[in-house]
C-alpha cells in the first residue's frame, strides 16, 4: 500500500504532502494526459473540417521534411 505523508505546521494545518516517487510520476503523467485530451478537445471546437497535408504546409513555409 502507497504511503502518503503530510507536513504540517505547529497547530496541525497540512503545509504540505510527502509521495512515493512512483505515486508523484503516475500523477504527472496523467495530468500531462489530460492536458492533451484538453489541447485536442480545444482544437476540435475550432475545426472548420479545412485541413491541409503537413507537405504542403511546409511547402508554403518554405520548409522541408529531409
């Protein structure tokens, strides 16, 4: 079982928490998850359904894939 701890101060308000290592990455990687579905969920609402091949996008910005 995971342990958590807390820091707290003199009249027992918690300061701060104390993670497993394993805890603390599994946190970060799904708040990076959800960022993403947050980025994608965003860019959705602002699809028009235009979209243009990454070749010709960079074409137009004088860019290569090479």
């Amino acid at each position: 079982m995971e342990q958590v701890q807390y820091i707290s101060d003199v009249e027992g308000k918690k300061l701060a928490v104390i993670l497993p290592i394993e805890k603390y990455r599994k946190i970060l990687n799904d708040l990076e998850e959800l960022e993403d579905l947050r980025l994608y969920d965003e860019a959705k609402a602002v699809d028009d359904g235009e979209g243009i091949l990454l070749t010709n996008y960079l074409e137009k910005r004088n860019m290569n894939l090479e």
